[in-house]
C-alpha cells in the first residue's frame, strides 16, 4: 500500500512552546465558525505522511492584585488555530478531513475549559504565577495526550465510524 495508505492521514501540530509574534494571525475558537481549506495558510510539507495539519493550542493571560489579604485574579484563557503553521495537501484532502481537522481545534477548545475550569477551583497563594503555570502545563500535557489518542482511535480519519463518533462526543462535551 506504501504511500496510498497514508494518504488520509493527518497530523496535529499543538502550540505549546512556540512564541508568536503579535502580528501572527490567529483564529479564535468559535462555536459559530467552522475552520475552511483557506484557513490553512502554510506551506505545506512533502510528505506521505499526512494530508493536513491543524495548528492550534491554548493561551492564557492574567494579572493578580493583593487586596485586604485577599488575591484578586483576572485570567482570560483562549483557543487559537494558527494559519500560517497549519497547512493541507490539495488533492489529498477531503471534507472528511476537514471534519478530522476542526476537531483538533474543538478538543483544544474543551481543554481551555478545563483549565478555566481548575482555575476557577484552585486557591491560589503568592505563587500565582508558578501555580497557573502548573496548570498550563498539566492541561497541555493532557491535551497531548487526548489529540493522539483521538488520532489512535480515529486513524487519523480514516476510521469513518470512529470518527463520526468522536464528533458527536466532542459536540457534546462542548455544548
């Protein structure tokens, strides 16, 4: 099968340590906007190995303020795809890997929820900063893991029953 075997796949490339500049363009993650083949603005690898590949990861800002003893925090927690590192093969994609595609974007969407989620659990100490740090990592961590084990699952879109069930799962952990 060589190279044909390969042709639906797809690959994640998750944003974690790459510093972007602020004139990068992003896409922020919107239940109302779904990702299109024009979103994906980089060049694309030659390559067997994958169709297409998906940008996207979590980032995070936050200010604190002592007040009375008590530390005030502002955090704002977002989802990004990044276009210009996201990129497809024309010829070798489909909307079934569209579909593939935009669920990586979805899954980092339901990981930022759950960081908001133990931010909003944590009590945080002095440490604040090392603190939410620790939670960044441990959700990219878990985010890692969950985006290879959907691409496990689904094989890499190519598992069109799985997939049209991780759809439906991930829909209904966001909604």
């Amino acid at each position: 099968m060589g190279p044909l075997k390969n042709i639906f796949l797809s690959a994640l490339f998750l944003v974690t340590g790459f510093v972007f500049s602020q004139e990068e363009e992003t896409i922020d993650w919107s239940s109302e906007r779904k990702l299109q083949w024009e979103d994906f603005k980089g060049r694309p690898f030659k390559t067997a190995w994958a169709a297409a590949v998906t940008a996207s990861g979590i980032t995070y800002e936050f200010s604190s303020v002592e007040e009375a003893g008590n530390l005030q925090l502002d955090i704002e927690i977002s989802t990004h795809f990044y276009p210009a590192e996201s990129w497809f093969q024309p010829g070798l994609v489909n909307g079934v890997i569209l579909s593939h595609e935009q669920l990586h974007f979805d899954i980092s969407e339901l990981f930022a929820r759950k960081m908001r989620e133990r931010v909003a659990e944590t009590t945080f100490t002095k440490n604040v900063k090392a603190e939410i740090k620790q939670i960044y990592k441990d959700i990219l961590k878990e985010l890692s893991a969950f985006q290879k084990k959907y691409d496990y699952e689904t094989n890499f879109s190519r598992n069109f029953e799985k997939q049209l069930q991780w759809n439906q799962d991930i829909l209904d952990a966001l909604q």
